[in-house]
C-alpha cells in the first residue's frame, strides 16, 4: 500500500476525534472562534518538538522558504481558520456526522480550486462525480422544521456554513501542497513538518491578535479549558502532519477523495458517542456524496 494512502486514512481518523473534541469545547465556555484557536495554540509546540528532533535525527537542515511557498502557505492557513470557524459553528446547526459531511463538500471544490491554481483537473468522469455529490448536498441541505418554499429552506444557515467550510478547506489543501512542493528537498516528512510549524505559527499569531481586540477574555478561556483543549491540539497536530505529508506525495484532489473514509468514522462518533439519530434523508445524502468520492476516486 503506498505511504499516501495509509497516512491519509490517520489522517482521516485523527482529524475526527479532533472535531469531537471541538464539539465537547463549542458547547462550553468557548466562542466558534476560541475553539478554533485552541487548536492552533496547543498543536504549535508538539509540531515545532517533533520537527526539531526529526531535524536532529536525520542531519538535514531547514530548506530556504522563498517568497512563493509563504503565499501559498499563507493562503492555506488563512483558508483553513475560516474553514474551521465554519465548522464548529455548524455543529451548533445540525448533528455531528451531518457537519461533517457538510464540510466534505472540499472534495468536490478542491478539484475546482486546484484546477485554478495549480492547473490539476479532472477527467469527465471526475465531473460526474461533482454532479452526483451536488445531490447529496441538496438532500443534506433540507433543515427539519423550516418550512416554505424549497429555496427558503435550501437558503439556510447550515447550508451556508457547509458550503463555505468545504470552500476554505479547499484553499487550504491546494495551498498547502503548492506551499510543500516549492521547499527544495527530498524528504515528504521535512517538507511536510516544515510546512506544517510554519503555518501553525502563522496561525497561532494571526488568531492570537485578533481574539485580544475582537473577543477579549476568549483566551484566557482556552487556558482555563486546557484540559480538554490540549487533546484539541495533539490531535490537531497528529491529523496535519499526516494531510501535510499526504499533499506531499500526491495531488490533493486523489487525497480529499481517500479522506472521504471520515464519513464512516463521523457517523460512528456520532451515533456511538454523541448519541444522536441520523435520519433516512440524512443517509441518502451521505449516500450520495460517498458514491460521487467513489467515482471521483476510480476517475482520477
């Protein structure tokens, strides 16, 4: 099996228990924001330990970070901050496995945002995948209790959460690729934990001065909710240093379609942990969007 597969798939996995985690925190003391820079906070030093011993390890020195991998690094963690905003606000909008899914929709417009930027399209077939998954979507998109013409309920909070959050998660993914394949190494794991500290870092900065003038006191709630949150963080780091890695090694549109396995681990959590009822339209819509990541996958 290649490594690409296999680090995807941990990634898939970590980065479900991460949103479960998030979830437990929104539902706290912390805004959609606070627990998004939890995530950021406590995943920059475990991120910047393991990629200093990895360094020292192995007797390679930090590659030159020129202009272009900042803009592309910077792209993907400016997408990835707003993607996770999204998200944590949907759980407060629709159950567990359903804003996950909401935000798989980075699958079918990572295709689209790397055929832009990084000029990586697909076949027809790919496109009959984008057109299968828009169903899904639909039929995930109908909020129970709205009632009104189909457009009202389709114009939802949810929806536009959803569909934003899969938008910057696919800025995020080609930006991160773009970011790894300018450092001039060899190594996928230096160029990947390289990328991965300074995005974090930039990240971290960037929430850090927003929150002390935007939501003063949320930091202070981060610390406070340390326990909870650092799992937030380890997590976080463990998931990103495996998508870094991945995006490394193969396009990001062949990555975000294998990642689709977090479906079936959501809808696990979300049954088995949070407790909570999935419902028949709300299966039919994963349905679909599991069949469109299974064409995708057989037409790239």
């Amino acid at each position: 099996m290649d490594l690409w597969i296999i680090v995807t798939i941990a990634a898939a996995f970590f980065q479900t228990l991460r949103f479960m985690v998030q979830k437990v925190l929104s539902m706290g003391g912390l805004s959609a924001t606070g627990s998004t820079f939890a995530r950021f906070a406590y995943a920059f030093p475990p991120a910047l330990l393991i990629t200093g011993l990895y360094i020292a390890l192995t007797g390679q020195s930090v590659p030159a970070l020129g202009p272009l991998f900042w803009a592309y690094a910077l792209t993907g963690g400016t997408g990835q901050i707003l993607a996770t905003i999204c998200v944590v606000a949907l759980f407060r909008q629709r159950n567990f496995a359903v804003g996950i899914t909401f935000k798989k929709t980075e699958v079918i417009q990572t295709a689209l945002v790397g055929l832009v930027l990084l000029g990586e399209g697909l076949s027809p077939v790919g496109w009959w995948a984008i057109l299968i998954g828009l169903v899904g979507v639909l039929l995930l998109s109908d909020m129970p209790g709205v009632s009104g013409h189909w457009l009202r309920r389709l114009g939802n909070r949810a929806v536009a959460l959803g569909l934003a959050s899969g938008l910057f998660f696919a800025f995020s993914a080609v930006g991160y690729r773009g970011a790894s394949l300018q450092l001039d190494v060899d190594d996928p794991l230096l160029r990947a934990s390289v990328t991965l500290c300074c995005v974090v870092l930039s990240q971290f900065l960037a929430m850090a001065l927003w929150m002390r003038f935007a939501e003063p006191g949320q930091i202070t709630a981060v610390w406070r909710a340390r326990k909870v949150a650092i799992w937030v963080g380890l997590t976080s780091m463990a998931g990103s240093l495996c998508w870094f890695t991945a995006f490394t090694l193969q396009n990001a549109a062949y990555v975000q379609a294998l990642g689709q396995v977090e479906l079936v681990f959501s809808l696990i959590a979300s049954v088995m942990f949070f407790k909570e009822r999935v419902t028949r339209r709300e299966l039919a819509g994963i349905g679909f969007l599991a069949l469109s990541i299974l064409v995708l996958v057989l037409a790239l």
